[in-house]
C-alpha cells in the first residue's frame, strides 16, 4: 500500500473519528425541559494542586410556548474560588464550526466567555431571519437537546483539615437571572426548565504536607530569633 494511500486513510478516519467525539449525545440526559452539568460528580480527593478537568453543560427543550422556537441561551457558572478557579470556557461544537451543538445548523450572534470572580459566563443568541428563519424549533417529538458550553477548571488550593470538602458547581441559583433559555417570541421570553448543579470533591491537605508546613514554620522561627540574637549582639 503506498504511502499516499495510507495518508488518505489516514485523514479519513480522523476525520470520523472528530465527527464520532462531535455528534456524541449527553452521557446524563434529563427530561425536558432541563439544563445540567456533565459529568454530575467529579472526585478530585486523588488529586494535587495544577490537576485540570472540563464540565460540559446541556440542554434539552421539549415546549417552547412561542411560535418561533428557542431565542437564546445562558449560562453563569459559579463556584468556590479558594479550591478551583475556570481557566477557560468554549462551545461544545456540533456539526456547525464556532456554534454550539445545541444550535448546530441554525444561524445565530456568538459571544466571548467573561470570567469574573467565582464564576464564569456564557451565551449563545438565535440571530436568524425572523419571517424565515430557519428557527431553533423544539417540541416533545422533536426535542432540541445538545451540549451549551464546556468549561475548563484548575485545582488550586486543597482543603487544611478535617475531610474532603464537597463543593458545587451551581447554575441553579442562577435561574432565571443569569441562567435561562429564551423563548423568541413569547411574552414571558424565560423558559421554565429544571436545573441541575454537579458536585466536585475537594483533596484534603496530606498528613505529611501539614507536618511539612510545621516544620518549615519551625525552621523559619528558629533562624529568624537567631538572626535576631546575632543582630543584638553585634550592636552591643
């Protein structure tokens, strides 16, 4: 088999294997309409300070009271910025480049992720012709689900003492203010969807990192007091 051959091939199944990893469906569906966070629980208790992991957020809308579908969506992600901190945010890509899998195929207005202190925020707007469309329809036969946004997250700090921690990853006090998906032409605009947060378990410090610490402490106390007698005595 020539080299060219094998090259071909070789594109080919890249190729099938990215469309495969694209059009891959949620691994935690929810009944519509609902908006949640995958993978639910993450456990970081066998993990140290720099480990990074990703969340992806899903939706799946089966009642849109309006007649012209789905106007929009957003996503304020908030969280404990003593243990974690939200490194980077982008779409959760379909079939349609530089769009979100839940908009794939539609025209829509994209938006730069904003990061703030504890959260990060994210959206996506149906920008279509509004006597053409095509529109973002959604209904109980042919629901609307697919991935909002994926957002990568830092460890950097571990809890001093007392146990792992268990903290949110909350968007569900964030509905309707700053999380929602938007009804185009319904006077209420707000969809009434059910939201759900994921857990993350946060590392307590290791016994031996602490009593490292006390020493270190220990060292530097003992050096500065003789420093300090040092420094008396000279100037006696």
């Amino acid at each position: 088999m020539s080299k060219r051959i094998v090259g071909i091939l070789a594109l080919i199944l890249t190729a099938l294997i990215s469309a495969r990893i694209a059009l891959a469906g949620p691994n935690e569906p929810h009944a519509g309409n609902a908006m949640w966070i995958e993978p639910s629980s993450i456990d970081l208790s066998s993990q140290s300070v720099g480990y990074k992991f990703n969340v992806t957020v899903y939706a799946n809308i089966t009642s849109v009271p309006g007649t012209s579908g789905i106007g929009g969506w957003q996503v304020k992600l908030t969280y404990n910025n003593t243990q974690l901190n939200a490194t980077r945010a982008w779409y959760k890509v379909g079939t349609t480049p530089g769009q979100s899998e839940f908009f794939q195929d539609i025209t829509v207005k994209t938006v730069s992720p904003k990061f703030g202190s504890g959260y990060v925020l994210h959206g996506e707007s149906w920008a279509g012709d509004p006597t053409t469309g095509p529109f973002a329809y959604a209904n109980a036969t042919n629901p609307r689900m697919g991935g909002l946004a994926i957002v990568e997250f830092n460890l950097t700090g571990l809890v001093p003492q007392g146990g792992n921690v268990t903290n949110l990853l909350d968007i569900k006090s964030n509905w309707p203010s700053d999380t929602y998906v938007l009804d185009y032409d319904s006077a209420s605009k707000i969809l009434d969807i059910d939201v759900y947060n994921a857990t993350v378990v946060i590392p307590v410090v290791p016994e031996f990192a602490i009593a490292a610490y006390f020493l270190i402490a220990l060292i530097a106390t003992s050096t500065l007091s003789l420093l300090v007698k040092k420094s008396l005595k000279r100037q006696k």
